[in-house]
C-alpha cells in the first residue's frame, strides 16, 4: 500500500461503480462469461443489439466507399471544429428535415460520438443541482448511469405493454414538480420495439408543455420500423414543446463502431436558445473528444447516395425476424409477449416463473440459458422491468430460429412437472 516515506495521493472514484452498476454491457459480460466452454454449438447472441456481425445486415458499399473518399482526399486528417463540420452539420438538417413542418437550420445540430455521447451532453447540461428528470421504465439504462454520474434525479414513468407501451401520462404528471427538467422518450422503443402514433407523441408533446419540460426524444432507431405505425419524429411537434433530438447513423446503417451522431434543437420558437441550454451545449462540447473528422466528412455522401433498397432490404428481414420471434415466442410456455414489435430491434417478453421449477428471477433463467443452451438473452433487471426478458431479433433469422428453439428446450426442461 504504501511507498516507503508516505502514503499514495490517489483513490478511485468510488461514485462511478455505483453510476454504472447496471449497465447493458455490464449484464452481458457476465452472462458471457458464464457460458459452457464444452459446448461445442454456435453462441446465438440474442442478448445485445449491434447485427453489424451478420453477413445479411451489411452496412451500404456507398457508406463504406464515403469514408474511404474521405480519407483518401486527405482533406480530413486535421482537428474537426467543436460542434462538427459545417458539410455534415447541414447534411444532418436536412436529413431530418424531409420529416418536418419546419426548417432545421446547421446551427441547430451537434454531431457527436454516436447517440451515447449526445445522451451524455444532454444529461450534463440539464444536471443543476436539485433537478430530477423523468425516464421510460422500461428504458435505456445508459440515461440512468449519466443521470447518476451527474447527480440528476431519475423518477420513472411506466411504459404500458397493453397499450403497445405507450406512455403512461398520468404518471409523468404526478411525478413531475417544478425541478422537473425533462423526460426521455425513446421511439422506436428499446427496449419495447415500440412505435409511437402520431396522436400519442402530440399528447406527450402537450403534456410536456403543460409541466413546462422539454422533451428528450432519443431517435436512434429512427425510421426502423416494419408494423402498421409509420416512425414520425418527435420534432413535428416542436412548435409545441422544445425538443432536443438525438440520433446516429449506428442503427439505421448499422455501423455503431462509426461512431458518429447528432444532438439536434428541434425548437422553432427559439426557447432552448434563449434559455441557454444551446450555449451550454456548446460549452460541454469544446470539453469532450469530437467524432473523428473522416467520418463526418463521409457523411453528406452517405445521405445523399444511400439508396432506398438498402433500407428495405433491412426492414425486411427485421420484419421477418420479429414475425419469426413473436410467433416462436408464442409456442415457449413460460413466456408471454404482450406486443408484437414494429420498430427498433428487440422485443419485451414476459416471464411467467409459476411455471418455472429451479428458476428463481429473470437474471437466473439467462444465466442458466446461456450455460446450458449457449444463447444469450438480456434479463429485464438490465432495462428496468425485473423479470421480463429482452429479446434481440435483429440477427440472421436463421439463427434467430435455432436461438428460440434452445430456449423453448429449455423451457420445457425446467417446468414445473
Ligand atoms: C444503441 C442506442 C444508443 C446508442 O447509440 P450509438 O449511436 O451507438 O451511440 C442510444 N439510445 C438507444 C435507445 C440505443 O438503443
């Protein structure tokens, strides 16, 4: 412990252990090292949602050939400047823009380190001392971790599985008080693959403007939606409360190793200007590491030149993957799955642990499966909702299949006889 004449200055940081206890990378890396190195089957990773490994979800050549340009030109070997590259910035305005009553200029767009780093911003600019911020339960556990580490409040509202998880209203009002800052909505869902209407996200946007707090639309899966509801951003109602968009290509181009996003004001009256949360923004962006400047230089041509058939190739087999899941699901009689998915690339199913013998939570049946079937699955406790389990689909259906399949093998092992 000690160096000889006195004792060491430092300590760790005892705080961030405790912001990240639960974290979706956290659970898995247990779940992974709990597998049967005997096994000699495939793993079937049904746990985290990045396709990017299956041959069939192989991102565009023309996203592969902008960054290449890009490097190529050697025009982008130098330090971008602090809230991104001017190009980039308008090429995400008017990405965005195609869905919108208004005109989002490039001075309302940050790029950012993928959507994670436009979380992290968020949550930092809103954390004053005191506030709290409302967030989906279940929801994405990397707004509670920040929210922690900023010493923000978190009150959860539920997301209602009879209602297709929409949000519960009631329960943002009689949570929200006047330190209420903001609440987080995610569509398309993760971890629900839900997809919100129209009329609900302009009840959402009115019952924000009502409590006087922003909205947080986290947009990642943007436009990955396969169902009856089309994906219509939250930002159409931006004239009714201020809206901080966030977003990336990680997704929808299924590159999340690019890592390059967007933090967007959707507002066009003006007020997170004139509160100076813009300007705050800003400030926290000149502190942080900027998106590497090659791939925001490849980003107007991979707007431009992407074609719609890599799109649809994409929903497609997602929306044969979530058919597959939600039908194999049914057949499996210890779960239930309330919805079946239109968007984003997972499904909310529940565990029903009367059924169930030697099983005693949501953390214990993925453990077990893991070991004995070689499939990952995320126990709910990682999202917020304590046994339910979140399935990822959004990997090659076959696999999906023979996944679904060692599950229902296992659940038919451990029932009750
Ligand atoms: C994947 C994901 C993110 C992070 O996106 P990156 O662009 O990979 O940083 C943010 N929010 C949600 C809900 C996600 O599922």
């Amino acid at each position: 412990m000690e160096n000889g004449s006195k004792k060491w200055g430092f300590q760790a940081n005892k705080s961030l252990s405790t912001a990240s206890a639960v974290t979706v990378r956290g659970v898995l890396n247990v779940l992974l090292d709990n597998l049967n190195k005997e096994d000699t089957r495939q793993l079937i990773p049904l746990a985290h949602g990045d396709p990017s490994a299956f041959p069939c979800f192989r991102t565009t050549t023309v996203a592969d050939e902008a960054v290449v340009d890009a490097v190529r030109s050697a025009k982008y070997n130098h330090y971008a400047p602090t809230v991104g590259l001017l190009p980039a910035r308008r090429s995400v305005a008017d990405y965005l823009n195609r869905d919108l009553p208004y005109k989002l200029s490039p001075d309302d767009v940050f790029l950012t380190l993928g959507c994670t780093q436009a979380i992290e911003i968020t949550i930092t600019v809103l954390a004053r001392p005191g506030a709290n911020i409302l967030l989906p339960r279940p929801g994405f556990p990397y707004y509670e971790a920040r929210a922690a580490h900023s010493h923000l409040e978190a009150r959860h509202f539920d997301l209602i599985p009879e209602k297709g998880w929409e949000v519960d209203l009631d329960a943002v009002e009689a949570l929200a008080d006047e330190n209420t800052v903001a609440m987080v909505v995610i569509n398309p869902g993760n971890p629900c693959g839900s997809v919100y209407s129209y009329q609900h996200l302009q009840k959402i946007a009115e019952t924000a403007r009502k409590l006087g707090i922003m909205v947080i639309a986290d947009e990642v899966y943007g436009h990955l939606t396969f169902g009856n509801s089309p994906f219509v951003p939250m930002g159409v109602f931006g004239s009714i409360v201020p809206v901080l968009t966030l977003g990336s290509i990680s997704k929808r181009w299924i590159v999340p190793g690019w890592r390059i996003g967007w933090l967007v004001a959707s507002d066009p009256n003006g007020i997170l200007q004139e509160s100076g949360v813009v300007e705050s923004i800003k400030g926290c962006l000149n502190i942080s590491s900027d998106p590497v400047t090659f791939i925001q230089a490849a980003i107007p041509q991979i707007f431009e030149k992407t074609k719609e058939d890599f799109f649809s190739k994409t929903i497609n087999i997602m929306r044969e993957a979530a058919d597959i899941c939600y039908e194999k699901t049914k057949e499996i009689p210890c779960v239930t799955c309330p919805h079946k998915p239109d968007g984003s690339m997972f499904a909310m199913v529940k565990l029903n642990l009367s059924l169930l013998e030697d099983i005693s939570d949501d953390m214990d049946f993925c453990l077990k499966l893991a070991r004995e079937e070689s499939v990952t699955i995320l126990p709910g406790v990682a999202v917020g909702l304590k046994n339910w389990l979140r399935i990822t689909f959004s990997i090659e259906p076959q696999s999906l299949e023979q996944g679904l399949d060692r599950m229902k093998a296992f659940c038919q092992r451990h029932s009750r006889k």
